[in-house]
C-alpha cells in the first residue's frame, strides 16, 4: 500500500485564505489557469533591474535647521 498523505508543510488551509487567493486555488485545482505570456523575457531583465534598485548612482546631501526638526507643540 502506497502512503498518499501530504506532507504537513504542503497543507493549505484554505480557512487562512483571503477571497482572492480562495479563487485562485480554486482555478487552479479544476485545472482552469493557463501559464502567462513573456516570463522569458521578465526573467532575463529581472536581475538587472534589482541590480540598479540598489545602485548607488549619486550622493546627496540634506541640511535642516534644529528649529525645523524638532518643533515643540
């Protein structure tokens, strides 16, 4: 006899599950969702975008008075 259980971590508890997410397993579990367009090209531009997310490209240099930070009010 094979062991059909489902791994705890793989457990959905759909009691957990916003309206939206519901629906969206619901698609999926009568098969009804289709795989998008363009993934190939989004992930060959992906690691170049989260590179210059984080891309130190100048520096700047802000100035306050004290006054204009800590108002007593």
């Amino acid at each position: 006899m094979v062991d059909q259980t489902v791994p705890e971590e793989e457990v959905i508890v759909t009691d957990q599950l916003n309206a939206e997410e519901r629906e969206i397993l619901e698609k999926f579990e009568r098969d009804e969702l289709r795989p998008a367009t363009g993934v190939d090209r989004e992930m060959a531009i992906a690691p170049q975008a989260a590179r210059n997310t984080f891309k130190k490209d100048s520096a700047s240099r802000c100035r306050a008075s004290s006054t204009s930070i800590c108002r007593e009010g």
